[in-house]
C-alpha cells in the first residue's frame, strides 16, 4: 500500500469511528462537528508542540545544572502555539473517569466535575496564547457525556498520526474539516482546495516577503502552505509576511483561524456579509498586494452587477449580464479581481474552473484585453479527481505584474492532465517530486536553470547514485524482479511458522526498492525531457507561445489548444479484426450467461418454488 493510501485508510478509519460516535449521540451535525474539529485542532497542536519542544531542548542553554525551562516565546519563533500543560491532549486523553474526585479548578476559579468542564478549561487556555483565537475556538463540550467525550478523546489520540508526521495530520484535518463541511464545499461551486494544488500554487509563486490576500479562503490553507514555505527558505513567516483574508461563511472563517494558529502564523480575517468579495474588498488592499492566492466559488451565478461595478475592481469591465442586471457567471469578475488586487510587481496564483480558459462573449473581451497587459505568466491544466467532493477537472492561472522584458510577451502552457498519481478510484494527486518536476519547468521558463539542477543533484541524492536516471531505473527495476524470485525460493524453504515473518521481511525490501524506483522514474521523466537545464516545448505537455500565437487561437487560454497532443503508437493490432474478435467473445459470454439462466429456472422449477 502507497504512502498515500494508508493516509487515506487512516483519514477512513478515524472518521467512521467518530461517526458511528455522532450517530449515537442524537447530535445534529451543527452541533456535533465544530467540537469534533476542536478536538483534532488539539491533537494537531499537540503534535506540533512536541516536536518544536524536541528541537528547542536540543540546543537548550543550561544553568547551574538545569536546563532553562521553555516558554512560549519560543514556539512563537518556531512557528507553532505553545500549549499550557491543562491544553496538552495527553492531559486530557489521560485524566480518569472520575473527574470530581481531581479537585480541578478551572483558568477563571470555577471546580470542574466533568471531563466537557476540563476540555472547556483547554481550549480557553489556547485561546490566551493566541490573540486571534480569541472566542473562536468551541467550549461547549459539556454537550457530551464524559463517556462519549473520551472515547472521542481516544479515538483521536491514535498512534498512527504520530508515525506518519506532523504534515499528514495537517492533511487529516483538512480531511475532517472537508468531511464536516461537505455540504457547504458543494454548494454554489464552493470547493475546498486539495493540498496539492495549494502548493503548486506558492511553489510557482515563491513568496518571500510582503501582503498576501485569499479573498476566499476558506479554510487556510493558502496561508498555512506559505508559511511552510518561507520558514524553510530560513525566513519566519509572521516577521517577513502579512496575511490578510476574507471569507463570507462564518464558519469557515473560524476554521480558517484555527489551522492558522495551529501553525503558529496571524493575520486578519474578515468574514460575514462585509467579506463578500462580490461587494466589498474588505481590507481595502486594491492595488496593494505582492501576492494573490485563491480558490474562489466556481460558476457562481446571480451576482448583483450594480453592486458588483459599484466596489469597483474591474479594470477589464463587467462580464455578460442578464435582463435582471445579474452576472451569469462571476469567473471572470474573480479573475478581474484578482488582477487589480496585485500592486506594480505583484504576483497571483489561483484556481478556476477549466471552462473559464476559453469561454466565450465578454468574458474572451475581458480575457484578450488581460492577455494584452503581457502579465499572464503560467496557465496549467489539471486532470480530473483532484478534489475531495468533486471529479471535475480544473486549470491553474498565474499573473505576474514583475515579469522580465524577455518573457512580457510570452505565456507558458503545461498540460499536466496526464501527469499525477493516483491514490485510489475516486482522487488523484501530485507527489512531491511531481510537484518539483512541474515546478522544474516554471523554473527553465524563467531561466533559472541553478534551481533545476539543484533538483537534479537532490535527485542523486535521493538514490544515492549519480549514474544516469536511466541506468538507475533500470537497476532498480532489475534488483526488484531479483528479490521477488528470491523471496519466493525463501518462503518456500521456510519452516511454516517462519514463513510469515519471512513473507514480511521481504514485503518490506521489496516496497523499499518500489519506492527508489518511482523516484528515479520521475528523475527520469524530467531529465530525458529537459537534460542538463534547456528549456523546449515538448508535445503534449508543455509550449511557450506569444501573444501573437495567442491571438490567433482566438484568445484562449486552454494549454491543450498549445501543447498538442502526444500520437499513440500503433500497437501493431488491426482495429477491425480486434472488435470483431471482442464481439464474438461478447456473443459467447452472452450464450453462456443465456445457459445458465435456463439452468437456474430449472433446478427453481425442480424445488417447486
């Protein structure tokens, strides 16, 4: 089983335990998932705090014989939310049944007899080590009885998030936040963005410094994902960035807050009625911003045009409007958005929906006049199955107001429909070295060949060879056939009681190799197609092409109108004769099946039934 997969099966376990769990607590879903989420919030945080503990003490200064004692300050420096020793879930998940019989006293004085009053008291102690969090997180665990409140305790204290890493329970609780909010994701084409797509957006992006808004954004996650991605550029995310949000459901605003503080980062976070993006530009930030990231509603319809003009933000004009002076479609009123919200050098990176690349009226207006500004960068197209709660496919836009003078008049085009890994039947995804490989491109686009050579060097590293990718796949692949055989001949020889412990041992070698592979047969993907570091168009997945070359396709931004497509090879089987071969098994499978259905009559008819 994938990395990927026994997530997914740990997500799967996790939610149908603490599901059967609501079902019995005649709790409506309102009432049941913000402290569902609360408490996975305190899992998570937990998570987090013991390993920035671990790395704080490592260099802890020591005097008279005593290492310094920590304190919060520290974990602000790391990025993570120091948690009183009350607000530790091994606390909470540890304390006995008995909770009248502890003497506890809560932050404001009160005794607390039951285990809903502790986790209350918890989660009031968060919320005095971050400012933001302020009444946002949820104190009504006294909803529960003890019983059911500490089996869910239980059931989020599961060994296995800690095995899998602090960023897979950020993806566990993405899970849960898409799970609970499942109805909201699917309403007024409101999807909640997969992990993946958030970074290639701020791979692509690179932020460093400056103001970034998500005037949709939903759970956090554009924010949670630079964060990462400039602490590990050495920088701190709350020092050398400004977070700005808006988010029109309350709701989702509050659990926009919570992954922030949970990764350590602050920031403003407007919601309601004022942050409806539609109407308002809540932050009054138009013009100001270094970067714009956003998953916004798609398709939304019955947006109010004199309402819409009047917040202006509309360098391009307003989209094609009905007899009831409402916007049919409110992609491009995003797109315009976005675009006037980026200041001189300013950079946006956002999601829409694929139709949005080549629709037609005043949107292809809208479209030739943005494409006429020379500040398009990057257009990517993505397959199907990347989100949670919908199949649908989706592109990737970027602008770059900054862009250099070579480029002003060009426009990369990826096709990535093609490219991904799949997970199971119903999600597909990007692996971290798809993402650095479609990355690797942006990178080649832009000149800079030193970041795509130093992917190559981590590549070697990664393999531990610095023979070429081909050689190394072709190894891996050799050394794999090898161990099979000789784990067949082992078993085989094994005492019976060994031969599972056997089976194991090699199970593990082999899935070790699996792994080795698929790395080189990406380094191998990358480097057959772009060597050393040059940059060329390569059918079927990606071409530069300039505005002219746009112009003529009529304006449209769909990569798969650029890169063309790769020819299949012939396979050396005439079409004909094999669908007549496939008809005549079809014929035969349908004679048999006929056979067996009188059989089955009979042997009914013998039984008198």
């Amino acid at each position: 089983m994938t990395k990927g997969a026994n997530i997914k099966k740990l997500e799967s376990d996790l939610w149908e335990s603490a599901d059967l769990l609501r079902a019995g607590s005649k709790l409506t879903s309102n009432q049941y998932c913000m402290p569902v989420l609360g408490l996975i919030f305190l899992r998570y945080a937990y998570s987090r705090f013991k390993k920035v503990e671990a790395e704080i003490l490592k260099d802890r200064p020591v005097r008279n014989g005593r290492v310094l004692p920590i304190e919060s300050s520290d974990f602000a420096e790391k990025s993570a939310l120091f948690l009183p020793k009350e607000a530790q879930y091994s606390y909470l998940v540890n304390l006995p049944d008995n909770i009248a019989s502890q003497n506890l006293i809560s932050v404001e004085g009160h005794a607390m007899n039951s285990l809903g009053e502790v986790v209350n008291n918890a989660m009031g102690l968060v919320e005095a080590q971050s400012e933001q969090l302020k009444g946002v997180l949820p104190k009504d665990y006294t909803i529960f009885s003890d019983g059911l409140l500490s089996e869910l305790l239980r059931i989020f204290n599961n060994d296995a998030l800690d095995d899998v890493g602090g960023d897979v329970i950020g993806r566990i609780y993405e899970y849960f936040l898409n799970k609970f909010a499942k109805n909201i994701a699917s309403d007024d084409g409101v999807f909640f963005t997969p992990k993946p797509l958030v970074k290639m957006i701020v791979n692509i992006l690179e932020p460093e410094k400056g103001i970034l808004l998500d005037p949709a954004c939903g759970s956090g996650g554009m924010f949670v994902q630079t964060g990462d991605f400039v602490n590990a550029a050495g920088m701190v995310a709350n020092n050398t960035m400004t977070f700005y949000g808006q988010e029109k459901v309350e709701y989702n605003a509050q659990l926009c807050l919570m992954n922030m503080a949970v990764h350590g980062l602050t920031g403003v976070i407007k919601s309601g009625d004022e942050a409806n993006t539609f109407y308002h530009d809540a932050h009054n930030l138009s013009g100001c911003c270094d970067y714009i990231m956003a998953n916004p509603p798609f398709n939304v319809d019955k947006v109010k045009s004199e309402s819409a003009a009047a917040a202006e933000r509309l360098p391009f004009g307003l989209p094609s409007i009905n007899k009831n002076k409402e916007v049919g479609n409110a992609n491009y009123l995003w797109i315009s958005y976005f675009y006037s919200y980026l200041n001189e050098h300013g950079r946006a990176g956002f999601v829409m929906a694929s139709s949005a690349t080549d629709s037609q009226g005043k949107d292809k207006d809208i479209r030739e006049k943005l494409i006429n500004t020379g500040h398009v960068d990057v257009m990517i197209s993505v397959a199907n199955n990347f989100f949670y709660t919908k199949s649908l496919p989706c592109s990737l836009w970027f602008f770059d107001k900054g862009k250099s003078e070579k480029l002003k008049d060009k426009v990369l085009f990826i096709d990535a429909r093609n490219y991904y890994t799949v997970v199971d039947r119903t999600l597909n995804e990007w692996s971290e070295w798809q993402l650095k490989n479609l990355n690797a491109i942006v990178w080649l686009y832009r000149g800079e060949i030193k970041k795509y050579t130093t992917l190559l060097d981590e590549y070697h590293a990664a393999l531990g060879s610095d023979l070429p990718f081909a050689e190394i796949k072709a190894q891996l692949q050799e050394d794999i056939n090898a161990k099979r055989k000789e784990a067949k001949c082992a078993i085989e020889e094994a005492d019976r009681r060994e031969k599972k412990s056997v089976q194991t041992k090699f199970d593990e070698e082999i899935a070790g190799l699996q792994e080795q592979l698929i790395v080189a047969k990406e380094a191998d993907w990358l480097y057959e197609k772009f060597g050393e570091g040059m940059y060329k168009d390569i059918l079927g997945l990606c071409k530069i092409a300039d505005r002219q070359t746009i112009k003529e396709k009529g304006y449209s931004l769909t990569p798969g109108a650029y890169v063309g497509v790769v020819p299949v090879e012939d396979d050396g089987v005439d079409f004909a004769e094999r669908m007549a071969e496939i008809h005549r098994e079809l014929l035969n499978l349908q004679e048999e099946s006929n056979n067996l259905m009188d059989i089955i009559s009979a042997n009914i008819k013998e039984l008198g039934l």
